[in-house]
C-alpha cells in the first residue's frame, strides 16, 4: 500500500482475511450459540479459532475472550479490578493510551498511581519499585508494550517480575506489539489486550487473554457467552479473519528502511530529533520533531503528494492541547505540534521510504528552509 505510513493506526484487511470473512458471512452467519447443526458448526469453528489465538501466544483455549477490540478489552480489565479489589489502587505508566488512562481515571481518580517515563519514554522501573514498596495497596500494573506514538518499546517483562515481587497482578495492552515483534512471555502477564485492525484483520474485533487465575472474570454483561467471560453474540466472521490475520502478521524485525529514512533527513534538514531515538522500538514507527512546520501542515503537504502520516495517535484526534506521550518524555508543547508519526506496513519497501524522504525533503525545500536541499542527499 504504497503511500501509507499510519500503520500504528489502522491497517488494510489481508486478502487472505477478507476470504475467511466473506466465507463465513455466506457460510457460517448462524448464531453459534443456537440449538441446531448449523449453529453448532459456527461454534466448532468459533473454538477452533480461540485454540489457534492460544497456541500463537501459548496459552490455554479457556484464557482467550473475543471481544470488540483493546478499547473495550482495556476498559473491561480496569472495570473487573475495581469490582474485585475496590481498595486497592492500579499503577499505570504515563504514556498509555487513553482507553487505559481515561478509565483508570474514572475509576481510580486520583488514586491512580502514574508511574512517571524517562525522556525516552520508557517506564522508570525504579519509581514503579519505590512506588511498590512504599505504597502497598498498588495490586495491578496496566502497562502497554509498544507505545504507538513513538513506537517505544516497554520494559514490560522487567516490570512484571517487579510487581510479581510485589504480589500485583499485570494488565499489558499488546495492542501495537503484537503482529509486530513476537509474542513470546506476553501470556505470563494475568491480562493482555489484542486488536485485530492492527495487523491486518477487521476493525470491531480483538481478544482479551485472561489468566487462569481469573476464571471469574466478566466484561460486558448479559448472555453467557465466551464461557461467560464477555456477553454478546460472538462476530464470527470477523473473529475468524482476525485469526487468518495473526497467524500471517509479518513479524518483520527490520528497521532499515525507517533509520533509512531518519538518517536522509538528519543530513538534509537541520535539527530533526526522534523521539525514543536511543530506545528499543518498533521497527516501522518513527516519531519525529521536525524543525520547523506545524505538524498539521506536514501531514497536509504529504497528504497531498500521497503520503499518509499522521500528527500522533489517531485516538487523540480531536482532543485539545499536545501528546500527553510527548509530554511525559519532556517535550514542550510547541514541539510536540512539530511531531509527525510515521508508522509503515510490515510490506513497506526501502524504495518506499526512499519516495517519502524524497517527498519530505521537497516540502522541505518549499516552504520552510533558506534554500534547496535536496542535493544534498542521493536518494
Ligand atoms: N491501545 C493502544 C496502545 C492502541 O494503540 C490502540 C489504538 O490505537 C488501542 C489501545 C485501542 O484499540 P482499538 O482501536 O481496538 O479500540
């Protein structure tokens, strides 16, 4: 999808997910729970796609709970630990994503434990230890893995065996790892939030993992659906092209084309800072401060030669002021309004980062610097 740099917020369906989506609008609709042959042959297929999510993350089929995506799955973990230990407290980073953040908020208020980030935005593990020991009443962390606005890579397997010391159970959003790097040790976490529309399956359709330990567990209530665990009659459809998605995610480990990309603009414009620069990160996300432009006029000027990048998180769209990532990380609000995302598709080439800096370079040359500078580099 030449072009489309904004997959840390949606992602094309996979053709081989829009087949398993089609067949079962036209061959499997019945409702799985419903009493008759038909019905039970959605339901096998229905189990067969929750043994499939098990043995991708390697965790038993009864963990697994369809749902409609990480916002709900997010939203329903926090619910649940309310209900259950109403006085305890959770801890979260800074830098989750608002579905977490907005409802430990509401929830919590302001008992909500916010561990702080470094300037790379990764959690400061020595403040989530102190915060541990010093306040004793913290039972679950909520930490993402990947953040998806600068991509940054969470210490979130240090951070479990921390609050495992410490008796608290650990909710990771997955949502922008998984389909991206491995999922290895992610099932040792009590609670883990999927999305399907980030790696290539429908939007409307994600997965919770729930440990055994919390066989009680209920999102949404109502029927007895997802071994009561989330009400709602199962999006069949969906949830099976969302599988065929997982199991094709390009793990795609490479970097190359985006440091590609940064080192092009490093010599061609003056001043570009990436944020979580000196982090682990994602390999196809970006997150970059320009030196001068407002990020809307970036996003404008690509948007009109092809290239879709965005201002930050999709989600914050709307909402007033700057990234609340950013500004975690120490960036000044006039900063974070020069930040563009750039977060390519598993199949994005090297000659399309290569046709992005170029394009970068010309908007460049354009409006904000003194003078041409696209010689400088050979693209
Ligand atoms: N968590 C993270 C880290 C995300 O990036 C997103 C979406 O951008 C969500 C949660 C919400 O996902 P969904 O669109 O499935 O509600």
């Amino acid at each position: 999808m030449k072009g489309y740099f904004d997959a840390n917020a949606t992602t094309p369906l996979l053709p081989e997910a829009r087949a398993a989506w089609l067949e079962a609008v036209d061959a499997f609709w019945h409702n799985p729970s419903s009493p008759y042959r038909a019905a039970a042959a959605v339901h096998a297929r229905l189990e067969q796609c929750r043994t499939r999510v098990a043995s991708y993350f390697g965790c038993p089929p009864e963990s697994v709970v369809f749902n409609s995506g990480a916002t709900e799955g997010n939203r329903d973990v926090l619910a649940y630990w309310k209900r259950v230990a109403p006085d305890s407290r959770i801890a979260v980073s800074a830098v989750e994503h608002p579905s977490v953040l907005e409802n430990a908020r509401a929830f919590w208020g302001g008992e909500t434990v916010v561990i702080p980030v470094n300037s790379e935005g990764q959690i400061r593990l020595d403040m989530l230890e102190a915060r541990f020991s010093e306040a004793g009443d913290i039972s679950l962390l909520s930490l993402m893995a990947a953040n998806n606005e600068t991509g940054v890579l969470q210490p979130w397997r240090e951070a479990l065996a921390l609050a495992r010391q410490h008796r608290a159970a650990v909710h990771i959003d997955a949502t922008q790892w998984i389909g991206k790097l491995p999922p290895d040790g992610l099932a040792d976490a009590d609670f883990v939030t999927g999305s399907s529309h980030k790696f290539g399956g429908p939007k409307g359709a994600g997965f919770l993992l729930v440990s055994g330990a919390f066989s009680g567990f209920h999102g949404q209530r109502g029927g007895a659906q997802e071994n009561d665990h989330r009400a709602g009659t199962e999006n069949f459809p969906a949830i099976t092209a969302m599988v065929v998605a997982l199991e094709l995610a390009l793990v795609n480990g490479s970097a190359t084309g985006r440091d590609d990309l940064a080192a092009n603009l490093s010599s061609a414009l003056p001043e570009i800072r990436i944020w979580g620069g000196n982090a682990p990160r994602l390999p196809n996300t970006l997150s970059l401060c320009l030196p001068t432009g407002e990020n809307t006029q970036w996003v404008r000027r690509l948007d009109k030669r092809g290239f879709q990048v965005s201002t930050g998180s999709a989600c914050a769209t709307g909402k007033e002021g700057p990234s609340h990532v950013l500004a975690a990380m120490g960036a000044t609000p006039e900063e974070a309004r020069r930040t563009i995302r750039i977060s390519a598709l598993p199949d994005a080439t090297s000659e399309d980062w290569k046709s992005l800096a170029r394009a970068m370079i010309d908007i460049w040359d354009e409006g904000f610097s003194e003078g041409p500078m696209s010689q400088v580099i050979q693209l």
